[in-house]
C-alpha cells in the first residue's frame, strides 16, 4: 500500500512541475496552457488517489475517490483540445471540442452522486468506489475523445514532415502509455488489478513527454534542462524525506533537501541569465545581418539595372562572347540579390518584424505569376512544369499576397533547381475549411533524415550540396515560417535519392 501510495504521489508531484514549467516557458502558447491543465487534471488524479490510498476510514476514501474524478473528467477533453491545436485543427474541429468541454462539466455535476458512484470495493492492493450508471455513459466519452486524439496526431505524424514529425511520434508514444492509465478503472468494476501499473504509466508517459520537450522542442519550449532536472532531484529528496522510518532521518533528509533547493535556485537563475545574454546576442546578430542585408541590397539592385541597360543595348551593341559573359554576371547578381533577400527575411522573421498585410486574392493567379517569373529557367533546364487548374474557380482567401508568392516561389524554384530530367506538376484542392498546393517533381529525391530536415535553416540535403553548390538552405526555411504566420503548414514527401520529391502548402481559408 506504501508503495502505491508513493508512486501515485511522486507522478502527481511530477505533472504539475512538468506542467507549470511549460506553461512558465510560453505563457502566450495556447498549447502551454492547455497542456498545463492537463497536467494539473492528472495530478488532482493523482494525488486523490494517494490519498485515498492513505485514508483509513471508508468514508475519507469515498471522499478522496470523488475528488478524483474532478480531474479525471476533464481529461478526455483536454487531451482532445491539445491534438487539436498540435496538428492546427482548431478551426475544423471546434464544435467537437466545445462538446467535450460541456460533457466533462456535466460528469463533473455528477461525479459528486452516488448515480456515479458510490460504495466501496476492497480488493488486495487497495481500495476503489464502485461505478454506476454515469460512470458507464463517462467511459464511453472517454474512449471515443480518447480516440479522436490519436486519430488527429496519427494523420498530423503521417502528413507532416521534419521536426514537426519527430515531436508527433513522441506525442503519439508518451500519450499512449500515459493511457494505460486507464486500468485504474478497472476496480470501479470489481477487477482485482494491480494499480501500481496506472501511476507507473503516468510517470514513464511524462518522462518521455519530458525528454521530447528537451530534446526535441516540444511545446515550443528551447532550455528547460537545468530546471527539469533540478526539479527531478528535488521531487526524489522529497519523497525520500516523506517516508523517513525515524525523526533523526526525517532531520537529516530535510536539511539535505533544503540544501539542494537552495543551490538549485540559484543554479537556475544563473542558467536563466546565462539564457537572457544569448537572447542579447542572436538579437544583436539579427539586427546586424538586417543592417548589412540593407546595405547590400542598394548597391546590388543598382548593379542589376546597368547590367540588364547593357544586355539591352543601351550603351552600344555587345559582341556575343561579351553578352555570354555579361549574363553570367547578371545571373550571379540575380543569386547574390536573392541570397541578401533571404538573410534579411530571416532576421525579420527572428526579431519578429514581419509585419503581415491580408487581403482577398486569387491563389491561382499568384501561382500563375511565380510561373511566369520562373519561365525562363525552367525552359533553360529543358524540363516541363505543368500548371493542373482547378475545374472550378478557387474562392478569393485572405493572405498576405507578397508571403504566399514568396512561399511558391521558394517551393518550385528548389523543385526546378534540383530536377534533371522530367519536369514539374503544380495541383491545387479545394478543401472544407483550406486551400492545399501539391508542388511534386520528378528531381533527386530526398532520404527520410533528408525530409527531416530541409524545412530548416541552413539545411539542405545530400543532392544539393553535390548539384546545387550555390544554394544556402535558407528558401524552405523561409516558405515554412511564411506559412506558419498564415496559420497553415507545409510539408514533404519522398519515396528516396532518385524518386523525386512532392511538397505541399496548406493554407487556411479564413485567418483568425
């Protein structure tokens, strides 16, 4: 029964530091948030069952086992409501989630009744109340919610790509074992099960969340490590202080723990300005790449003008060999303009400077212009690109005209940099609540660690640095961030090196 009662208090200490660390780290996430209450609703179960666990009269068990549900009941929900906002499902499935929202405040009303539950069962590892008629109904609820929420990761793992691929599969399998759980109910209908099984899960699920919100960044969140671990430390002294066999041990564990505080505090603060002076400087490297990037640019587009007077004949007819040579140069401004557009974009992006400016616009026609704008290359390469249009006209959505175009653009000229032979396919469908572009060639293809990283900056994969030297990885990097400011996303598939790559741009009908 200790034992038990440890666990159950050890994983309810657990979730809600693990909860408020990531709600303190991005208070403006909705994700934070909502994830943070999750936590919190774990830990009321928790902590309910511990003392439950430690009540000796049937009348305090009762009591305690009521008050876990109040947590209990409005997990489904919450677990649902952070599928939704991981995989930007909000809009599509808001009615669902304001449902789950009502029926957990109604199991709540009831959960107090005895039409929930009522009485005791006393089985060998413990003791539990026995379900009723409403506890039958909230099962349901739970299973089907519970259900949904994979569904929403499963479909976001199989069509995202990179790091957004990775935290999905680590959402998917630390919220599968956090779910075996669930066997905690099973003595609510007489079966004698060891429950140590459903506080093991919840410790190991949040351990593996733990570890992907290191690792991996998720929840948005960049250095926790010194905090998490400072309070994994703490939380065992704790516990270890709680269940001291003697006054004297009790003394020399608490004067352990309040030293390993104390130190662990100003560790902290120490890794928190230690934080805030790298804040300073990418800040500061961001504004000088935006100041040079300026300073490049002037120069370069003033270049690019007497270049193209001379191709055109301004100053006199060129020889052939010297227009040969001239086009070179022009072509290698046009790269370096590009290249100076790209940094600056970044640095605007990094110090949150891009301002977004929506509009009603045609989709087909900005992809007509970035089309029109790549013609000339694509006909070099000698490779096709075909433009599939819709049978039906899209509908005008609002976009940041200049953003979309830039994230097109982005899209097929890396399609066309890196096809040889073939060509190029430009689809777009006409989804309920988004509009999706399909951008797939017939070029080099991509390794599944290459798909993981080329939505990242300053990545590119294995056939670009041995065909396309110039390039600097920034222009999907770009095209992701644009998209992520529209609420929407992008992703990538590849079957492998040689079998061409297929991109897709997903853009919301409507911005909130």
């Amino acid at each position: 029964m200790q034992i038990l009662a440890v666990c159950s208090l050890v994983g309810a200490i657990f979730m809600i530091g693990l909860g408020l660390l990531v709600f303190s780290k991005s208070r403006k996430a909705k994700l934070g948030f909502v994830f943070n209450l999750f936590c919190i609703s774990v830990s009321i179960w928790l902590f309910g069952a511990f003392m439950m666990l430690t009540s000796k009269e049937d009348v305090l068990a009762i009591f305690w086992d009521r008050i876990v549900y109040m947590g209990v009941v409005f997990i489904p929900a919450l677990m649902y409501h952070i599928s939704v906002i991981f995989a930007k499902l909000e809009q599509k499935q808001r009615k669902t989630l304001l449902i789950g929202y009502f029926i957990s405040f109604i199991f709540l009303i009831l959960s107090g009744t005895n039409y929930f539950v009522e009485d005791l069962y006393k089985y060998s590892w413990g003791t539990h109340t026995q379900a009723r008629f409403f506890h039958h109904l909230f099962l349901v609820f739970f299973a089907t919610y519970i259900f949904l929420f994979f569904c929403n990761l499963y479909r976001y793992y199989k069509k995202t790509s990179g790091m957004n691929r990775v935290q999905a599969k680590y959402m998917l399998m630390s919220f599968g074992i956090l779910n075996i759980g669930a066997v905690a109910y099973l003595p609510a209908y007489g079966v004698d099960v060891y429950p140590i099984i459903a506080y093991l899960a919840e410790t190991i699920g949040a351990v593996i969340l733990a570890y992907a919100i290191l690792k991996h960044h998720l929840m948005n969140i960049r250095v926790v490590t010194t905090e998490l671990f400072t309070g994994l430390i703490i939380l065992v002294l704790l516990v270890q202080t709680i269940i001291a066999p003697s006054f004297d041990e009790f003394l020399i564990r608490g004067g352990v723990l309040l030293f390993v505080t104390t130190f662990g505090f100003f560790l902290i603060r120490g890794t928190i300005r230690e934080i805030e002076n790298l804040e300073k400087l990418s800040k500061a490297k961001s504004e000088f790449v935006s100041i040079v990037s300026h300073q490049l640019r002037t120069p370069l587009t003033a270049t690019k003008g007497y270049i193209s007077m001379l191709l055109e004949g301004s100053y006199g007819k060129l020889s052939k060999k010297t227009e040969r040579v001239m086009n070179n140069v022009y072509e290698s401004n046009e790269r370096l303009i590009r290249l100076v557009n790209n940094f600056l974009n970044i640095s605007r992006i990094e110090a949150g400077k891009i301002k977004m400016t929506y509009e009603k616009v045609s989709l087909e026609e900005v992809i007509e212009s970035v089309i029109n704008e790549l013609k000339l290359e694509i006909k070099k390469k000698n490779i096709y690109l075909k433009w599939e249009q819709p049978k039906k006209p899209l509908p005008k959505i609002l976009i940041d005209a200049e953003k979309v175009r830039q994230i097109i653009l982005n899209v097929i000229d890396n399609s066309v940099r890196y096809t040889k032979q073939g060509g190029i396919v430009i689809k777009v469908k006409n989804l309920k609540f988004s509009v999706l572009i399909s951008i797939t060639d017939t070029g080099e293809g991509m390794t599944a660690e290459e798909i993981t990283k080329v939505f990242y900056s300053f990545s590119r994969g294995g056939a670009g640095n041995e065909t396309h030297t110039e390039g600097a990885g920034l222009g999907l990097y770009i095209a992701r961030k644009f998209a992520e400011m529209h609420q929407g996303r992008i992703w990538s598939e590849s079957k492998g090196r040689g079998k061409g790559s297929a991109f897709y741009i997903e853009l919301p009908k409507v911005q909130k």
